[in-house]
C-alpha cells in the first residue's frame, strides 16, 4: 500500500438536473483510495452545507481528512457543467472559493514528505495564496505528478513552466500538450514529438498523454507505450481522465510494467465515462472483461 498525497481543488459539479462532489484531485484521490492505497488530500472548503457534504463524503470514502482546511469567509467551491451531444464537458469555474486559500501548515508538509507521490495540478495555482504553498511543498515532496488542468483564464505561461519543471511525472490531454508546446515556439503536428520536446525542456524523465476516445501514449523510461482506447457507450467525460491518471499511478507504482498499467487505465477512464459522474464505483471484473473483449487495443 503506498502512502499518496493529492493536493488542490474540492467542488461540487452543478449539472443542469444534478449535483456532484468532485474536483480533479478529489477524483484522483477517490479512485486511488478505491484502488487500495492510502491517500491523504490537502484543500480548503468552506464553513458552509457544500463544505460540510464535501467532508463527510471524502471521510466515508476512506480518504484521510487530516489536512482539509475550514475557510470562515470564502464559500466552497462549485463548478457549473454543461455537457455537449457526445458527452464532453465544459466548465464555469466560480472564484475565489476556499480552495484558493490554501494554507501552508505543519500537518501538510508532514504528509507531503511522508508521501511516496505528490499530485498536483494546475487550476489549483490560480490564486497566489494556494500557490505559494503548492510552490513550497513540492520543494519538498520526494515524488511528483503534475496533472496538467488547463482552465481558462486560469493560467500562465510562466507558472506552466514552473509546474512542469517541479514535476517527475507529467499527464496532459492531447489538446494541453499541443497548445502548450505551440506556446513554447515547438512547431509539431505530432504528440510523440511534443512529448520528446517537453521532456528534453523540462527534464521530465516520464510524460503521459490521453487521446480521448483514441487512448492514451505513455513515455517510460525513454520508451514509448500505446493503447488504442476501448469502445463504450459514453455518458459524460467527467473525472475520466482523473480516474485513468490514478490507476496509472496505481499501476506504475506497484511495479507493473508499463503496457499493463496504460492498458488497465485506459479501461477504467473508458468505463467512468460510460457512467454518470466522476466518482461512479468500478467492478474488477467489469474492467477485466472490457479489456479482454478488446484484446487488440
């Protein structure tokens, strides 16, 4: 069991009939938890319903609520989502939420240099509060997985960079690597070329990219790794990425070779899109008979 630290955003996901718990790290931690690990995050909600609901939910789920922070002044966050005819996602993000204040204390870089990864993401560097304390613990933390999270206007240029530089361990979506190289003056068509790029300019030794529909490419110890993506019914796309990056952290982590762990995760990020939500609970035997019904990928 290894001892994993996510840290950023808390929020709830308000669909146009519905309202969900989630949040990038919220949702990597949920399914690494979920995948027998101990899990620790590090966020800020606010002394409110949605904060006291955020709470209870990741407590009963296992996840340790040590280092979730109560905020006084600022609201929890809340996300609003409309989903397109294929499912895809996209967000109003509200600001500033308790997320954003993020405070830097004793417990959190106790937990932080306990942990055997660190994730991380980038919404989370929006506000200057919480990202000073993200800066500071990744000074310290001894493995790191930068989840890149590109939310309009909610970035930089200048903090991309830092975040990449600080990390061993980078997971974009095809469309984040190709703006941010193209921001980097990296003329490519190409995502294996990109990741090359990135690699060499950041000194990231291991670099993951998810391809939708299409899977993912995994770059591993200086070899690169495919998975052609599993056919399902999709019902909306949210935390499907989340729930791929924790089961390849889960994979990797536990010694599985490479090939294993992108195909197991390209099977569970498959199935949570074919259900409602980010968090929807997975079945081994559902993600063993995907995979097998898809031999080819």
């Amino acid at each position: 069991m290894k001892n994993i630290v996510c840290f950023g955003e808390v929020l709830w996901d308000v669909f146009p009939n519905r309202k969900k718990i989630g949040g990038a790290p919220l949702n990597v931690a949920l399914r690494l938890q979920s995948l027998e690990n101990n899990v620790s995050i590090i966020t800020r909600i606010g002394e409110d319903s949605d904060g006291e609901g955020i709470f209870t939910f990741i407590k009963e789920n296992g996840v340790a609520v040590d280092n979730i922070q109560m905020d006084s002044e600022l609201k929890t966050g809340e996300v609003a989502v409309i989903l397109n005819e294929e499912g895809s996602a996209s967000y109003t993000i509200n600001y500033p939420r308790a997320w954003d204040r993020i405070q830097l204390t004793k417990n959190a870089k106790a937990v932080t240099l306990a942990s055997d990864v660190f994730i991380y993401g980038s919404l989370s560097a929006r506000d200057h509060n919480t990202k000073q304390t993200l800066y500071s613990l990744l000074e310290i933390a001894p493995y790191k997985i930068f989840d890149v999270n590109l939310r309009a206007p909610y970035y930089t240029k200048e903090v991309l960079n830092h975040l990449m530089e600080s990390a061993d361990f980078i997971k974009f979506n095809d469309d984040e690597i190709m703006d941010i190289v193209k921001a980097m003056n990296f003329e490519t068509e190409s995502i294996k070329d990109g990741i090359k790029f990135i690699a060499q300019q950041t000194n990231t030794k291991s670099i993951c990219v998810t391809l939708g529909s299409k899977g993912a490419m995994l770059f591993y110890n200086d070899t690169f790794y495919y998975n052609k993506g599993y056919k399902v019914n999709v019902v909306d796309t949210v935390g499907s990425g989340d729930s791929f990056l924790a089961a390849l952290t889960d994979k990797l982590l536990k010694g599985e070779a490479p090939q294993t762990a992108i195909d197991f995760a390209c099977a569970v990020g498959a199935i949570v899109a074919s259900r409602e939500g980010a968090n929807p609970k997975l079945n081994q035997n559902d993600i063993e008979t995907l995979m097998t019904e898809n031999i080819d990928c």
